[in-house]
C-alpha cells in the first residue's frame, strides 16, 4: 500500500471514529408514519441500521398513519429531552404549534421524505426527494413510449394532503401538458397501499369499458401500481401491454413485476434519508453550521432495459 493510500486510510478512519463518537450518546427520537407501503418499511430499517451504526439511541414511534399521534410522539419526545427529532410528516398541514414547541425546547428537527407547510425556521433541515421532478419523470417516460398515440391515462394518488400526493402530482400534469394525444381520465387517492391501489384500479376499469379505454396507470408509488397489476390481470387484460404502468419507489416487488413483462418504469426513491439527515445533525451539533435547508435525494427511473430481475436480488431483502 502507498504512503498516500495509507495516509487516506488513517484520515478516513478518524473521520469515521469522530463522527461515530460525536453520534455516540445521542438520543434521536423518530416519528414515523406507519407501514403503508414496501418503501416505508424500508426507511425504518435503514434509519434503525444507521442509528445504530452510529451509536445513536433511536426512540421510534409508529404513528399508524395519524398525524395526531406523530404530535402526541413528538411531545413525548421533547418531554424526554431527547438530542433531535426525526419526523416523516404525515399530511403537509398542521405542524406549526408542535414545531414551535420542539424550536422553544432547543430540540432541532428534521424532516424525513416529506415536506411541511410551516415556517422554515421550525426545522433545521429536510431530507427528501424532488417529488414534483419525479412525477414529471415518471410523466416524460409516458410521453416518450406512446409518442402521438391517443392515451387515457388513470392516477393512483398518494395520501390526501401529502406533499408526494401534491407532487407527484403537479410534476406528471406538468410532464404531459401540451401534449393533446394524453389525458388523466380518472384520479382517485389509494392512499399509498397496495389493498387500495387494487380496489380504486377495480373502479376504474369497470368505469372504462372493462379497462379498454385505459391506455396507462401513472401510480404515486410502487405498492399501488403492484395492487393496480393484479386489479389488470384479474380483469382479463396484460399489465404492461394492454395498460402501461408507471409509478414511484424502487422497490423490489415493482423490479419483479418488470422482470415479468408487467410494468414499464419506475422512479427511485432511495430509503436512505437518515444517513444524510444524521450526517448533517452531527455537523450541526459539532460547530453550529446550519446545514442546507432542504437536501435533495435522486431520482432515477428504471426500466426493463435496466436489468429487473438483477436490481430485484439486489434489493430484496434490505428491510422492503
Ligand atoms: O413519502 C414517500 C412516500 O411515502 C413513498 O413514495 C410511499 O411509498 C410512501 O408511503
């Protein structure tokens, strides 16, 4: 090994130790939403595995979708005193009283995968995706494959009232605007699951001619399209050929149905957000520097010419 390699090494050890003993000791509360979909559940093990790598005493809470109990869990929290506060918010709205409070207590708080409607300064950082790109992501792919083919295109959305909801969105509509041979015929919450996802995707096919009328499914996130796929075969039609499937996450039962023929694109979200959240945490905690007030995570799409059933194996099994 070179002197230089060496002298690399020994700097990325120390890095390493001191940022794990500056982690070490801390205590982090974590309200998360609850485990609506393959990705959430990702999320919380990958923040368990991380805290833990870095020594942090992680308190977790389930807030079974509610937003009054993420608030009930997050006053519990500042009541505990903890170090920070994780939180995965719910719905974008609400959050001001209970951010203050967390901001009066000198608790800093950080925003995992969604955003708020609140105060910049009730939060010291947010770690999320660019929900509007991937939504037109998801958007310019539709357009690219159907090219001027007249093309109905149904919506699973997100939870009502949440940013990747609103997003999503916002960012596919964007995607698809001017484009006359595209429309969104029908658009309904299926609120992030797959159960849900099936059941409005039910609707819509009996609603468009058995399903003939439909020319894609443009899903929020994976769970839903995996739950619109079923809803598609059992009607009698081929998911991926008679009706496209686009959607949102990355997770591996979406690469498996690829692998299968019957889904066309999905955009990953990495469920990777406490890394970086607490990266910055320890920065902040080391000299004071306010980090960036929102950091932005990738997002890729993928498609069957990326090696489904590959990206399948590499990520079943990582908490999906
Ligand atoms: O906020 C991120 C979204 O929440 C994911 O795309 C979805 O699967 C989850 O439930």
């Amino acid at each position: 090994m070179s002197i230089l390699s060496r002298l690399a090494l020994v700097a990325g050890m120390t890095a390493m130790l001191s940022s794990t003993a500056l982690a070490a000791g801390l205590t982090v509360g974590f309200s998360q939403i609850g485990s609506e979909s393959g990705w959430r559940a990702a999320e919380t093990s990958v923040t368990k595995m991380e805290a833990e790598k870095r020594g942090i005493d992680l308190k977790f809470a389930d807030a079974q979708q509610k937003q009054e109990n993420q608030i009930k869990a997050i006053r519990g929290f500042i009541a505990q005193g903890v170090d920070a506060i994780l939180v995965a918010p719910v719905v974008a709205t609400g959050w001001d009283a209970v951010l203050g409070e967390a901001k009066d207590a000198k608790i800093p708080v950080i925003l995992l995968d969604r955003g708020v409607d609140a105060a910049e300064d009730l939060y010291l950082t947010s770690v999320a995706s660019d929900q509007v790109e991937e939504g037109r992501v998801a958007g310019r792919f539709l357009a690219d494959s159907v090219k001027d083919k007249d093309c109905k295109v149904v919506e699973l959305q997100g939870t009502v009232g949440s940013t990747p909801a609103i997003n999503r969105k916002k960012g596919f509509e964007e995607a698809i605007a001017g484009k006359a041979n595209i429309s969104i015929v029908r658009s309904q919450t299926g609120d992030f699951t797959r159960a849900k996802g099936k059941e409005v995707m039910e609707g819509f096919i009996k609603a468009e001619n058995g399903g003939k009328d439909i020319c894609a499914v443009y899903a929020h996130n994976d769970d839903m399209a995996v739950g619109a796929i079923q809803a598609i075969k059992d009607a009698g039609l081929k998911p991926g050929s008679d009706i496209l499937v686009v959607s949102i996450d990355a997770v591996p039962d979406i690469f498996s149905a690829m692998a299968a023929g019957e889904a066309n694109a999905t955009v990953e979200l990495t469920p990777n957000m406490a890394g970086p959240a607490f990266d910055a945490l320890e920065a902040y905690l080391k000299d004071g520097k306010a980090p960036e007030k929102f950091i932005i995570t990738e997002s890729k799409l993928y498609t069957p010419a990326d090696n489904p059933q590959g990206e399948y194996e590499a990520r079943k099994g990582l908490g999906y």
